[in-house]
C-alpha cells in the first residue's frame, strides 16, 4: 500500500514547510511540540489504514465502511493523544494545537485520497438475487 510510504513523507514535508513558515515570520517553531504532533498524526494515520488492510479483497461497500470507520480512527486517536498531550501535567503552548492542526489536515488528505482510490479498486457488489457474472 502506497500509503505507508506516502503518509511519513507527508509528514516531513509539512514539518519542513512549517518549519520554513516559522523562519521567515521570525517566529519560534517549537521543535520538540513539533516533534510531538508529527508523531501523533504519525501514528493516528497509520491505524487508521488497519480497516482498509483488513478489507482487501472486499465489495466496494466493504471498504466504503472501512474508509468511514478509518477516518474515525484518524480523527479520535488524534484527539485522544493530542489531549493526553496538551493536558500534561507542564502543558505545552498554544503552538502544539497549530501543529498539530497542520499535521492532522496533511495526513487526513492522504487517508481520504488513500481510501477513494481503495474504493474505485474494489470489485463491484452484485444485487442480492442476481447471479454472478461467468
């Protein structure tokens, strides 16, 4: 699955333009909360692809669920972790939510790209009572 390729680089490439943003305002980019996010949305977006592995094979409503259920995943493990993150006894500033605003934006398109084409490539359902075709 391309995926897996694509979502570390999406990653990277976010933090890096992030980074570049940060530099030319002049503003701090927190390294270490921008750590924090990129690996947050690492993780959340790499369960969220466990739905659509587990339906290989399957009808087009079979991964249309699975795409459902995967976008759920990417956004509750993110909310999940990101409020066990900034809730943290020391707290951290108001530029871990940019980041991981950024990060969990650039991950959602590549799952949503991830799970349209995933669809497209699954065979298609026959109707109930009609025979398969030979």
């Amino acid at each position: 699955m391309l995926a897996f390729a694509l979502i570390p680089l999406i990653v990277v490439a976010t933090a890096l333009a992030g980074f570049g943003l940060c530099a030319v305002a002049g503003v701090n980019p927190h390294t270490n909360v921008m750590v924090i996010a990129g690996t947050i949305s690492l993780a959340a977006s790499l369960l969220a692809l466990i739905p659509l592995l587990l339906t290989r094979g399957s009808t087009q409503y079979g991964v249309a669920q699975a795409s459902l259920v995967a976008t759920i995943v990417h956004l509750f493990v993110t909310i999940a972790a990101a409020t066990a993150v900034v809730m943290n006894k020391g707290g951290l500033p108001l530029a871990a939510l940019y980041w991981l605003l950024a990060f969990y934006w650039a991950t959602l398109a590549v799952l949503v790209v991830t799970c349209v084409r995933a669809v497209r490539h699954a065979r298609a359902a026959t109707p109930a009572g009609a025979a398969p075709k030979q």
